[in-house]
C-alpha cells in the first residue's frame, strides 16, 4: 500500500461537475504520512512515519523521513503507553519492551512531529480483530491443478481455500501473487482476454498481483468457502496466496484509497480515521498464506 500514500499527499480541488484538477502552491499544508498496522500476537514490528510535500517537487525520499518524532501507542484497556524508536526507517518497541498486541484490544497511536516549523499532532485508533481467524486446510482446495482443469462431470475445477472468520470481523483480503511470472510463463490460450508478449510491458504487475476481498461476511459463521478464480491467475507456475482479516480502518482504507474521483468529476479524500494533521492508514489485521500451483 506505500504506493498509495504518496499519491494522496497533495490536497485535490475540483469544481462540482467537472473532470479537472488545479492545483495550486497555495493548497499545500504539511502532514504527517502512516503506514502502520499491528498483528495481534506480536509485538509492533515497524510503523512508517514520513512527511508529504508539495507537488512538482523531488525531494529525497530520505528527507522524508520523521525520525525525530515522538510516537507512542497506549493501551486503551490499560493505559499503559509506550514511545516508539527509530530504527531501520521504521519505527518500533526497543529490545527491552514486552509489549505485545493482544487479541480484540483497542490501541491509540499518537504521533507529534516538527515539519516546516510546525509542530504536527495526530492519532488514531485501532481495534484488533478477535482470536478464531483459521484456515481449515484439509478442506481447502490447493496444492497443484492443471489450468481450468475439468472434473469427472466436465465443469472447470478451482481451487478453493475454506477459513474460519474472526468473530466481529466481516472484511477479508486475498493477496494472490505469482511467483514464477514471467514473459514465458504467461497463459497466452486463456478464455478471457487476447493477449500477446509485447501488450504485456505496461500490464505485467497488474496480471502478477491480484488483489480480491469480501466484505459483511457474517463473522458467525461456523466457516467461509473462497474460489480462486481462474481470472486471478494468468501464469503457469507457483503463487502465495495470503489471506487478511482486517479490522474497520483496514478495510476502509482498502476500498477508498484507490477511488478518489467521482463520476461527475469531483475529487474526495479516501478513510483514513486519523484525527490531527496525518494521513495514511493505522490499523490492524490477522494473516495466514498458503501456496498453490498452476500447471500446464
């Protein structure tokens, strides 16, 4: 997601109805940019936190970097707070924390930092998801499959991945990746598209990265059945498939950041729950990954 949070650092006027931007030197108001979520189960292993800057400028990306701010995270259940460190780019816990995120806990980040001569303040809040997120993988469909391979009864097959949801969290990620794409590996004879190698330069990330989600799943339910669709799949070859359960930060980050311009022309920040002067995404999520493989 870092890929994003650069593309929102600059504030986007538009006049109601019309398909244009102008932007102007005068629009543009100093933030701090978050890149960080917690895994419950573990300790905090790096949150980014970095500065914007005005459009049509190049500066270099490590003077970006906020590594004099003061971040903290608190427990909201407890109380306890404890600064983060810089270290690495990142910001973390030093060697002699114990601090470890907890199942359905909510935690407060708050950051201040000086940019331009201003001294910046922001927080945000993220509540975890509960313990029970579970792939049951003896009833998941995955290993290795000839592309659309058929069954006894000639329907194309699929591979199936079937979890056990979070209870209270109805939003979840599927990040399918091939690792072995390539020019030469790509699924030319598939049903859906008319492709050749040279059309591929300008799309080869997007056909690599899949990226699926469903969202109001009921998080009660004794387990959930997910098909990867062949769509999802566009080289022969292995592919790691990680499946997120997001906590409601996550989620409408997700959905909003990459939707910022309406229809009619009108520009709209994405949800970023921040309060204060930051922009980005503090949240929180359960993960697991399997691996599959396409063959010929």
């Amino acid at each position: 997601m870092k890929k994003y949070l650069l593309a929102i650092l600059s504030l986007l006027m538009a006049a109601c109805g019309e398909g244009t931007v102008e932007i102007g030197s005068g629009q543009y108001k100093p933030k701090i940019v978050v890149e960080g979520y917690l895994i419950p189960g573990n300790p905090i292993k790096g949150i980014r936190i970095t500065r914007n800057f005005p459009i049509n400028t190049q500066p270099n990306p490590f003077s970006l970097i906020l590594k004099n701010a003061d971040v903290k995270i608190t427990d909201m259940e407890t109380g306890r707070t404890e600064a983060l460190v810089y270290n690495d780019s990142t910001f973390t816990f030093d060697g002699a924390s114990d601090f470890i995120v907890d199942y359905n806990k909510s935690y407060r980040l708050t950051i201040e930092a000086d940019i331009d001569g201003n001294r910046l303040k922001a927080s945000s809040t993220t509540t975890t998801p509960a313990k029970g997120f579970e792939v049951i993988r003896e009833e998941s469909i995955l290993d290795s499959m000839k592309y659309r391979q058929t069954g006894e009864d000639g329907k194309v097959k699929n591979f199936k991945v079937v979890f056990k949801p979070s209870p209270g969290a109805g939003f979840y990620v599927f990040s399918i990746v091939a690792l072995d794409a390539s020019y030469s590996s790509f699924i030319y004879e598939n049903p859906y598209i008319e492709i050749d190698s040279s059309d591929l330069d300008e799309s080869f990330d997007n056909f690599r990265n899949q990226l699926k989600w469903l969202q109001f799943v009921n998080s009660s339910a004794e387990k959930i059945e997910y098909n990867i669709e062949w769509l999802d799949t566009w080289f022969y070859g292995r592919y790691r498939l990680t499946i997120y359960a997001g906590d409601e930060n996550f989620r409408r980050f997700l959905l909003t950041h990459g939707s910022v311009q309406d229809p009619d022309g009108n520009f709209h920040e994405p949800l970023m729950n921040f309060e204060g002067d930051a922009i980005g995404v503090f949240g929180s999520y359960l993960a697991d990954t399997l691996y599959f493989k396409v063959l010929k």
